[in-house]
C-alpha cells in the first residue's frame, strides 16, 4: 500500500507540474493593446505585438501589456466642450 501511495503522489505531482507548465505557455492580447515578451534568461525583448490576439510563449518569460489605443470625445450634442481652462458653454 506504502508503494502505491508514493507512485500515486508522484503521478499527482507530475499532472500538476504539467498543467501549470502548459497554462502558463499562453497569453491574449486584448483589442486597443499591445504585448511585449520580455525573456529573463537571454535578457531580450520581442518585437511589439499588436492585439487582438492568442499566442504562446515560454513559461518563463513574461507579458507586458501597453495601452495603444486612441481615445476619442464627440464635440456634439447638447453642450460644446472648449480648450482647457474654458467654461461649457450650451448651444
């Protein structure tokens, strides 16, 4: 019984071993945002990658996530928006 405990727990440990592995391979990048991959071990930087998109890295390096998108302000409707500093001012 002793024997298969340990060839169980060792099974056990090896799934988990492998399935934080395998999900840590995969990364998204959302629409409006750019990744870069950065590597600890070569010390190098990817080229950016614009979203939206999946891909798959090693476990070891890392995904930063950079805002590229253009925000936008309508300057219609009710009220009529100035440079800063200047009152609202209604149509």
């Amino acid at each position: 019984m002793d024997k298969r405990f340990k060839i169980l727990a060792g099974i056990i440990a090896c799934v988990i071993f492998l399935a934080i592995f395998f999900g840590t391979m995969y990364y998204s990048v959302g629409t409006g945002y750019a990744a870069i991959l950065v590597n600890p071990l070569s010390g190098s930087i990817s080229e950016p990658i614009v979203g939206p998109v999946w891909g798959v890295k090693a476990p070891w390096m890392s995904v930063v996530h950079v805002y590229i998108a253009t925000d936008t302000l309508g300057m219609w409707g009710e009220r009529v928006l100035g440079y800063p500093g200047t009152p609202l001012r209604h149509r």
